[in-house]
C-alpha cells in the first residue's frame, strides 16, 4: 500500500470512528466555557464571560480566538468541534507515523490504542482544545528535529496560551538547545525569540484583565490531590488500559535510554517525564482532559514494544511471502477501531444520547425565555452559560472572582444575589445547602435535567433522591415571581 493511500485511509477512519463515538460521549461541560468566550469576541464585546467584566476564565487564550473565527464564519455546531478534534486526531497520528520512520506496522499498532482507548476517546469527542495542543506541540518537535528551530519554539511559545503545559515542552526545547554544539549567538537568539512570544502576550493579558494567570488557575490552586500517590493514582490506576500501557512503554523507554539512542525519541521521552512530574509534584485536581498528552506519549512508547513482541512470533518473511496478507494486516487493524465503536454504540443503544444534556439546556432556555437581561446562579456554568447567554454567577469561581470573596457558600450567594435561575449539580451536598438557605422558600424547582429521559421528570428536594457524587445531571429552580 502506497504512503499515500495509507494515510487517506487512516483520515477516513479517524473521522468515522470519532463520529461514530460522539454519539455515546457528550461535550464537556467546560468546553462550552471557551466557546462563550469565543462567541462573545466574535460579536465585539471581548474575550469575555459576562460581557463588561474583565475576567480571563479560559486556560486557553489563543484557542479561543481561534475559535472565534467559527463564530463569525457563523458556522458553529457541537458536531463541528468534534469533527474538528478528529481533523486534530489524524494529524497527531500523521507526526506520530513520521516520528516510527513512516513503519506502517507501528503506525497501526499505535492507531488502534489511541482510536479504542476509552480515557483518549472521550477527551478526542469532549471538544476541549486538548487535541489542538498535542498537535502543535508534535509539530514543534518534528520543526526543531529537522532544524526548523526558530519555527520551532514559535510555536511551542505560542502552545504556553493553548495550554499553560506547554511550559513544559519548550523547557525541555530550551534545555536541549543549550546542551547542544550549536553556536552561542543562535542559542541565545532563540531565548529571545521564545521570550518575546511568551511576555508580550502576557503584556496584553494583564494590561486587559489586571492578571497574569488565568482565573480558573488561582480558583482551582487550593484544590490540590492529598499526596504524590493520589495524583497517580487518577492519572493511571483508574485508567486500567493506560496503566497496562505504562508498564509497555517504560520497558521501550529504558531500552532508548540504554540501546537505541534515537534524537527524537529522546526529546518525547524527556518531555513525558517532565510533563508527568510536573503534575506529580503539583498535585493538581486532576480532570479527565489533563492526561491527554501522557496518554498518547504512553501509547507511542508502548506501540514499539507491542511491535517488538509481534515481530518476536511473526518473522518479517512471513509476510514477504504473501503481498495481499502484508497489505491485509494494514487494512484490517486500521478498520478495527471503527468496527469496535459501531459494536459498543449497537450494544449501548438504549443508553445513546436521546435527549442530550445540551439539547435539554437549549429547550429550558427557549421555554422560559432566558435572555442577557436574566441572572443564573450555577455550579457549572459551561452548557447554561453558552445556551442562555444570561449573567452567570458562578460558584466554582472559574469566571468569577466574586464568588471567592463570599466563600463559595451556596446560601450566602442566594442571599447576596437573589439569581432569577439556580441551576444545581443533582448531588446530596448540593440539594441539602440549598434547603438550608435562608432564600430557599423564594425558588420553586421547575426542572431536572438529565441525558436519560426516563429520569427527565424528577423534580424534587430531598436530598436522599440524588447521589453523593458529581454527575452530569442538573436541577433548575426558578425565582417565585412575587418574589
């Protein structure tokens, strides 16, 4: 099979099997966050959440803008988005196929993990800017690789906005660079170049929101993970497959550091580390997104080992001897995740997204004519916020600093703020604070909201009617008119 051909095939499968998947994976809820942002720049009124305040509640400043340009094309839709990270998808694994020597067995071998992998397919469909990241950032380091350099850290430099891990990545850039033979005046020019790409968009940032870090940063600083064990443990050991994969990946990684001594893969394997213990050290709260880029380095380095043990029990001539098996195997294992996610969306089709979240926040806000003139008090604010276009008090801070100055307590916030909506993630803590506040007899619920609408009627106030735990399900109450 022709280079060519190979890679239209896999771009034809990536899109078809993120598409297929998309149907059982809603969008995150924060992704809408970025999305109102973009929205509201497209119509002039600023890289802003609630239109007049000067708040930076995305963690990706650049992608925003990005964004916007959809907007004002005036062709958004949540199918896009997906459609889009699938685009991002495919180039990632175009770089990831130019990093294995264009080896068409490795290429598949790393194809099928990061198409079937659970974790990796509900962040590719989550419409976060995660995908776009871990595009350029394998950019930057093809660029650097081939001594594109000054590109190179243009663009690692610029990732620092896409994603504040992008650090990360032009450290390890900048480390390299000085550690190599290179001349002194081009080393220190390409400090400069990466200097100024980061500090005058910085310059901007604070001259236009009075902040340096974006405000979902300093909310989430005080929600950190207990000790170095509890971040591990939700970057791997609750992804079962990721942790198989980390065992096959560090035995490759110690055979690079000892054996192989291939440029390129040193620059990935360093980056891994680095990237891994920031997040180990930091100790972050770690949401499902944030590993992404572990994940598909992990899958990289795990894809030559799988590839070692195959060539192990299956001799190269085994398929010199058959050109149509040599090109099968390609064909077949390139088509497999597209098989499995039609399996899982046929077997799962009572569970498939009849009356997703979106779609029901879309039908709340036409039915109650929820405009900008309206307030809603929320715990997450992405899906409410983007749809209603109303003025968003929000409790986890991530748009709103006030509500750090108030303690994040629910009731003084009702109190304080008497919202016109309330819009409740369904869990035990939440229903109970609400009922515990003074101005809880001024809101009647009038809606729950939920992607299974057997669930759909639900409307109550007991507590012992919702979980413990968060799930993607909301209830809506609304201020008593004579109130």
């Amino acid at each position: 099979m022709k280079n060519k051909h190979f890679l239209l095939f896999i771009f034809i499968i990536v899109i078809l099997t993120r598409l297929v998947s998309s149907n059982l994976i809603n969008i995150y809820d924060d992704a809408y966050i970025t999305y109102r942002y973009s929205k509201n720049l497209s119509t002039g009124d600023g890289l802003t959440y609630n239109n007049g305040e000067k708040v930076l509640g995305t963690t990706c400043p650049l992608y925003s803008i990005l964004i916007s340009i959809i907007f004002i094309l005036n062709i958004f839709d949540e199918k896009l988005m997906v459609f889009l990270n699938a685009v991002f998808d495919f180039l990632i694994i175009f770089y990831i196929y130019i990093f294995f020597d264009k080896r068409k067995k490795d290429t598949v071998i790393f194809l099928m993990l990061f198409l079937m992998s659970p974790i990796v397919t509900r962040i590719s469909n989550g419409g976060m800017e995660m995908n776009f990241f871990v595009f350029i950032s394998l950019l930057s380091i093809y660029l650097f690789y081939r001594n594109h350099k000054l590109t190179s850290f243009l663009l690692v430099s610029l990732s620092c906005f896409v994603r504040l891990e992008g650090a990360a990545l032009l450290v390890i850039l900048l480390l390299y660079e000085f550690l190599s033979e290179d001349k002194y005046t081009r080393k220190f020019k390409l400090l400069l170049v990466s200097c100024i790409t980061v500090c005058v968009p910085l310059i901007i940032i604070y001259s236009y929101y009075g902040a340096f870090l974006p405000q979902p940063l300093i909310s989430k600083a005080g929600h950190m993970n207990r000790n170095f064990f509890a971040t591990f443990y939700n970057l791997f050991v609750i992804r079962k497959d990721i942790l198989l994969l980390l065992f096959l990946a560090i035995y490759y990684i110690f055979k690079q550091l000892i054996f192989i001594k291939n440029r390129i893969y040193y620059l990935l394997y360093f980056w891994l580390l680095f990237y891994t213990s920031a997040y180990l050290v930091g100790r972050p709260h770690i949401w499902s997104w944030y590993g992404y880029p572990i994940y598909i380095l992990i899958m990289f380095f795990a894809s030559l080992t799988i590839s070692e043990i195959i060539g192990y029990f299956l001799k190269p001539t085994h398929f010199e001897k058959s050109k149509v098996l040599f090109n099968n195997f390609y064909l077949i294992g390139i088509v497999i995740p597209l098989i499995f996610w039609i399996f899982i969306f046929t077997i799962k089709k009572e569970d498939v997204i009849s009356q997703n979240i979106s779609a029901s926040v879309k039908e709340l806000v036409k039915s109650e004519n929820i405009t900008e003139s309206n307030t809603i008090l929320a715990s997450d604010i992405g899906i409410i916020g983007y749809f209603s276009d109303a003025y968003i008090y929000d409790m986890a801070a991530l748009v709103w600093k006030d509500s750090k100055k108030i303690g994040r307590n629910l009731g003084n916030m009702i109190d304080t703020y008497s919202p016109d909506y309330i819009y409740l993630t369904a869990t035990k803590h939440y229903i109970k604070s609400f009922n515990n506040s003074l101005g809880a007899s001024n809101y009647k619920p009038i809606r729950y909201i939920s992607k299974k609408s057997t669930k759909y009627d639900r409307v109550t106030l007991l507590p012992k009617k919702y979980p413990n735990y968060w799930v993607p399900e909301y209830l809506v109450l609304k201020k008593n008119i004579n109130n």
